[in-house]
C-alpha cells in the first residue's frame, strides 16, 4: 500500500472515532444515568456490552466513511461523473440498444496549467463542464450523462445514432470559439461514435481520440467516413505487421537535377486488400504496443529492395525515435546490417518528435551507433518543431529536412529570410539540406536559388511504384 493510501486510511479511521465518540459518550451517560435510577450498582456485563457497542459503532462508522469515499461518483473538480461511474454508466446503456458519445476536449489545458497555475486550469475544467450543461439544458434535454474522462476530456452519452447529435457536438464547438475567462484563452474541440462502429465501450473511447486528433486540424470537423470497425482494424494492422503486408510508394528526391533518394509512403494491406492509411494504423499501432515490430519488419522490407536493385538509390523512412533509443532495435539493425552489406549507406532513418527528448547525450551516442553501420540519420520538421530545433545542437546527424511549411511558402519574402538563416546554419555545421513541398517551377527556381542540396515535391516528382521511379532514372541517364 502506498504511503497516501495509509495516511487516506488513518485520516478516515481518526474521523469515524470523532464521528462516534460524542455518540458513544452521550448514549454511555443516559445509559448510566437510567441504571442508576434502577439499581444500586451497575452490573460488570455493562461495562463489557458498552466497550463492545463502541467497538462496533467505530468500525461500522468507519466502513461507511470508507465506502462513501470509494463510491463517490462526481469528480470534485468539475462536479461531473468520474471516469469509473461514467464507463460503467455508459457499458450498460450500450446493451440496451444504440448509443451515441461526444468527445470535448480542452486541448490547451496544459498550457494553462502551465501559464496561469492549475487552480485557473481546474475552474476553467469546471467552467467548461458547466457551459456544455448549460446547452443542453437550453435544449430542454435534462439528465445527460456528462463526465470527466481525464486532462481535458469530457464524455458524454446520449441514446441513438450520431446523426442525430453530430450538429449538436459541432454548435457545442462553435459556441466555444474565441471563448475565454479572465483573459484565459480555451481552444475547444470534439469527435463522435456510436455502436455502428463497436459494441466495445474501450474500442469507441479509442476510436474517439483517433477520431480527434484528424479533426485538430479542422476545429470541429468530423470524419463520417468509418471504412473498418476498430477490432478489424486492430486485426488487419496485426496480421499486416507479422505478415509485413506493405503497400510502398515513393517520391523522388532530386539533388543537381538527379533523383538520389526516394522518399517512402507505406500504407498497409488489410483484410481483403483494403489499404490502410498511416493516420488510420498509426495509432492501433501505438496502442498495441507494436510499434519497434512494425519499424523493423518495414526496415527490413526496405532493405530487401534496396539490395535487390542495382543502383546508387538512397531509400527514405520515418522511424519512430522511441523505437531508435531502444538497445533492442539498434542490436537487430547491426545483424541486419552485417548480413546485407549492400545496403550500407543506402537507407535513411527520418526522425521526429514534438517533444524534447532530455537525455540527448545518450541519445547522440545511439544515433553514432546507426551511423557507424552505414545507416544515414535525417532530423525532420526543422522550423516547425521546437524539439527539431533543440536537436540541431545536440545530435551530429547527416541531413536537415526543413519543414514543409517552408516548401510550401517558398516564394514569400518572410519565409525566405527565415529560410535562409536556417540553410546557413545547417551548412555551418556540416549537414546536408532537404526541402519538401517543391510545387512549382518558380518554387524550384527559388529552393536552387538557396542553395538547397535536396529538393521534393510533386512539381519534381509525384508519388510512383519503385518501378517508375527506376525508369525514369534510367530514362535520365541515357
């Protein structure tokens, strides 16, 4: 048991005996008081009988107070249902019939945590949870089911199908648009499922997070389109991983007008040649904890071909950092690299990572490691993310990939002048460039005008089989 939970358990026990006491002192005295109007002196058995109703009324007082506490079914801060209350509110209402669940969810709580002190973080918990009430009372629809999943999380259930209630979560969002308390700014947004998807309660809160980290980008949005229930996905990604069903796609990546890298696109094949998107599997992938498996089948896929084919091709592919800092990844690319010479030099591992890894030392000496067996190292999102920018100085990497944005904004002055401190120092340190989103021709003109080493985008090279790709090679070498 945990200290808390010891103190939790002595704090408990300390107030069942304030609770009892002036019960058993007052109810002790009357008692006393009556015998002695009855009898001369009060029997021993008394004595015995009282201690024992004391005893007894302490342990039952306690068990109350304990079973109150474990039984509490609003969470104190927002004053909605707890997270183990709603889930078992919400199992038992999914058997009855059609169910539907809407997501809201605070997405900058953290930062207001961090910025303005979490007892701001909890009133803006609590206002949020009542505004979203407030709607639905204005709805005359009274005792919705609304509780505190976690963070920011709010669930709530309502009897039928989505349709019905896919206007009401997008109106929940738009009425929290450019919405703040004190000068507190919240970003608010949503997502819904219902039993057409799962009737597994744990396959439709994950569905849901799926569902929305795609409309995150479009503030309430939602993606109607459910091609596969969760549990086949979960199944097709499964078998897809043992299997390593992949379906490859490349994009050429042109250094002094020569394709010299061709960057991957991996979907997966899924039951009945359904092709799966990485937004769909990613994150079943991540959730199953398959995560370094499916990294290295996709190497190991990768560096079959690159050894099948006999050029100078460099292949590119993201890698999970998590899965490069694992011993166990690096010991099975240093087998794999050992049995599959040809591949040295010849496959690039893209990382990235919205969060700042600390421990950069260690993670530098991994890297090394890769490196010293022949396998390239790209640091991806340059500009985007602040973690890529941090990394730029605490990892020796061999290229630099810009992020897109930049690619995409190339002929705008701004970008240009941002563009260009980045290039000097990726230069200054010994690196190479790599630019995405080359579009056009004048973004061509603009990304060779700078000096970029590595260009990509459609303008230069739409997404094409492996096949393709060669025979243009070919073609542009004759």
């Amino acid at each position: 048991m945990l200290y808390p939970e010891e103190k939790e358990r002595e704090n408990r026990f300390k107030l069942a005996l304030r609770m009892g006491f002036p019960i058993f002192l007052l109810t002790g005295v009357t008692a006393t008081g009556l015998l002695f109007q009855y009898f001369e002196t009060i029997p021993i058995n008394f004595f015995v009988i009282w201690i024992g109703v004391f005893a007894v009324t302490i342990y039952y007082l306690f068990y109350l107070i304990y079973q109150g506490f474990d039984e509490r079914i609003t969470d104190s801060i927002t004053h909605t249902f707890t997270r183990d209350y709603l889930t078992t509110l919400f199992s038992r209402e999914i058997k009855k019939g059609p169910f539907t669940i809407i997501l809201i969810s605070i997405d900058n709580l953290y930062d207001i945590n961090t910025r303005f002190g979490t007892k701001n973080g909890d009133r803006i918990l609590y206002e949020v949870a009542r505004r979203i009430g407030e709607y639905f009372d204005d709805k005359q629809m009274n005792k919705i089911p609304i509780g505190h999943f976690k963070g920011g999380d709010f669930f709530i259930g309502l009897n039928g199908n989505s349709l019905e209630y896919k206007t009401m979560m997008e109106l929940i969002c738009i009425k929290f648009e450019n919405y703040s308390i004190d000068d507190i700014e919240i970003n608010i947004s949503g997502a819904i499922v219902d039993t057409k998807v799962s009737n597994s309660l744990e396959q439709l809160i994950d569905h849901l997070f799926d569902q929305q980290n795609e409309n995150r980008a479009s503030q309430y949005s939602v993606n109607e389109s459910v091609q596969m229930k969760p549990d086949e996905i979960e199944i097709s990604v499964i078998n897809a991983v043992k299997n390593r069903s992949f379906a490859l796609m490349y994009q050429s990546v042109i250094s002094e007008d020569k394709i010299k890298i061709v960057d991957l696109s991996v979907k997966l094949k899924g039951n009945k040649e359904k092709l799966l998107h990485q937004k769909n599997f990613m994150p079943v992938i991540g959730r199953l904890g398959l995560l370094r498996e499916f990294d290295t089948a996709l190497v190991n896929v990768i560096v079959n071909e690159c050894c099948t084919i006999k050029n100078n091709l460099i292949f590119s592919l993201n890698i999970s950092p998590s899965t490069l800092r694992q011993r166990r990844f690096l010991n099975d690319m240093q087998i794999l690299f050992k049995n599959n010479s040809m591949a040295e030099g010849k496959i690039i591992f893209i990382l990235s990572e919205r969060e700042y890894y600390y421990k950069t030392d260690h993670f530098n000496i991994l890297i090394q490691a890769y490196r010293n067996i022949g396998i390239l190292i790209a640091l991806d999102h340059l500009g985007s993310y602040h973690s890529s920018m941090l990394y730029l100085k605490d990892l020796t990497v061999d290229l630099i990939r810009i992020d897109a944005s930049f690619g995409k904004n190339i002929q705008d002055m701004k970008y240009q002048a941002i563009l260009r401190g980045l290039l000097t120092s990726i230069k200054f340190i010994g690196m190479k460039s790599w630019i995405k989103m080359v579009e056009n021709e004048e973004a061509n003109t603009v990304a060779k005008s700078l000096k970029i080493d590595y260009l990509q985008g459609n303008y230069l090279g739409k997404i094409a089989s492996l096949d393709t790709i060669l025979k243009k090679e070919t073609n542009e070498i004759r």
